[in-house]
C-alpha cells in the first residue's frame, strides 16, 4: 500500500512560532505567517492544459497545497477538510481558489488533474509542470518532495510536504494551515481575509 509522507520545513515553522505570539488586529485560529514567503508566482498547466500564471487568481484568496492524486490519504483528507471550510463559508467562498499543484506529473496530467480538482469542489484548480517548474515553486516555498522506488506493479508513493499556504487577494503569503487545522479553523480564518 502506498503511504503519503509529509515533511514540514525549519524555516517556515520557526517564523510561525514567532508570529503566533505576536498581536494584531485579527485573531487568527491558524498559523500568521504574513511576510514570511515571497508573494505567490507561478507558471504551470492547469486541467484544461492552459498555461496558468499567478496573476489569473489576483483578486481572489489563494490556498495553495504541493500534492499527488494517488496519495491514499493525506492529499484527500486535506483537500475534503478545506472543502468543508469554504461550504462553511458560504456563498462568499466564490471569492477564493484552492491550487492544488501535483508534484507527480508523470501520472497526474491535466485530464487526471481536472477530474480529480473538480471532485472537491468548484473553487479547486489543479495545476502541474516539468519537473524543473515544480522544483523552481517548491523551493520558492520552502517545501519538499520525494519519490519511493516503484513496486512490482510499476505504483511508488510521492512524499511531500503537508502545509497549506494561505495568500491574501494581492498574493501576499499570510497563513500557514495543516492537516490538524479543522474546517472551522479553516473557515474562520479564510472569512476574515474574504471580509478584509
């Protein structure tokens, strides 16, 4: 059976522990990250195998999460969990994207890709590239990606990284989210940067 690794990066969480302590006018129930990542910039293929950039989304809150669609766990579960944050949301959730970027593109192409964004729900866009692209936008981030040997039947896990960054209508890194964060942290926390 294939596992979904996941890695979180020194740097990131460092700077998260920070920022917690510090106080602000909005009360966060994830981690503030603001300032700790580049802006959000990109260049891949979405599911209709249209050349993306992070421009299109300007205007709109932005969570953008390094996955895989055959991860048997991780990926589902995070993807299901901000799923139910943004129908917690309401009809003001049109007013964010959820890029989820496969760092398999050897099995997710755009068509796997769209099937599988589209499952989650409208707002979820699925994105990839060559592996150079990949590599340029997981450094950018501070995140890691590995692949496990192939089995018999040709199937290998991809380890990743399990965080979720959160980018504010401008595309500036605010909130860091993970798989213990609940939906109605997720919620919470996504409304206040809708209404900001």
């Amino acid at each position: 059976m294939m596992r979904c690794g996941f890695a979180a990066t020194a740097a990131a969480l460092f700077a998260a522990v920070i920022l917690t302590a510090c106080g602000g006018k909005q009360q966060w129930q994830t981690t503030n990250i603001t300032g700790v990542m580049p802006d959000l910039k990109f260049t891949l293929t979405d599911g209709n195998k249209q050349i993306e950039h992070a421009g299109a989304y300007r205007g709109k809150i932005k969570l953008l999460y390094f996955g895989y669609t055959h991860c048997p766990d991780v990926c589902p579960l995070t993807l299901a969990t901000i799923g139910r944050a943004l129908k917690k949301i309401g009809p003001e959730a049109k007013q964010t994207v959820v890029l989820f970027v496969s760092v398999d593109p050897k099995r997710d192409t755009p068509d796997v890709l769209k099937q599988y964004a589209d499952a989650f729900g409208p707002q979820f866009v699925g994105l990839t590239g060559t592996q150079s692209q990949l590599k340029a936008l997981a450094k950018r981030y501070r995140v890691s990606y590995s692949y496990d040997k192939p089995d018999a039947q040709g199937n290998y896990a991809v380890n990743h990284s399990g965080a979720v960054f959160v980018f504010d209508r401008d595309g500036k890194v605010r909130l860091l989210m993970n798989r213990t964060d609940g939906a109605d942290e997720m919620a919470h926390d996504l409304k206040q940067l809708i209404e900001s």
